[in-house]
C-alpha cells in the first residue's frame, strides 16, 4: 500500500506544554515513570521509549540538578555520557 504524507509547521500554534514550564514536582513523577519503564524486559520498545527519554531529560536545560543526580546515580553510560556533554 502506497501512502503520502506531507506536514507543514503550524506557526500559530501556542503550546501549552513544555519541559520548562513543568513543575519540579511533575519532572520527579516523570522521572518515576520512566524508571518504572526500565524494568521492562531488555529489547521490548517501552525500555528503549523509557531509556531514550531519560536520556533527553539529561541533556534538557531546564532540568533541574536533583533529578541530573538521580539520573547520574542510574550508572547508564550513555545518560552519563549526556550529562557530561552539558
């Protein structure tokens, strides 16, 4: 099957969400989610989903040093490796 696609950037839009905006509180339940995530079997998608966007909350500016250190404290060498790179 035969498909297209196409997508344009909507410049209005007015995103009410972000990571910069979302309160430590919430970063931390974040955080708690995707470790629970991890403990998915190895090679399933939902551990890669988690550990990706560990690694993104690394590397975000807008993350604050309590959760850095408890992603430091993960002994993950690529969240390492990002953490570094700051």
């Amino acid at each position: 099957m035969d498909r297209s696609a196409s997508a344009s950037l909507n410049s209005e839009f007015d995103e009410m969400l972000s990571w910069r905006k979302t309160p430590d509180s919430k970063k931390n339940a974040l955080f708690d989610l995707l470790i629970m995530g991890r403990n998915i079997p190895e090679g399933s998608k939902l551990k890669a989903d988690s550990d990706h966007f560990l690694g993104c909350m690394a590397l975000h500016e807008s993350t604050p040093d309590f959760l850095l250190k408890k992603l430091s404290a993960l002994n993950d060498p690529l969240i390492d490796e990002v953490i570094a790179s700051r």
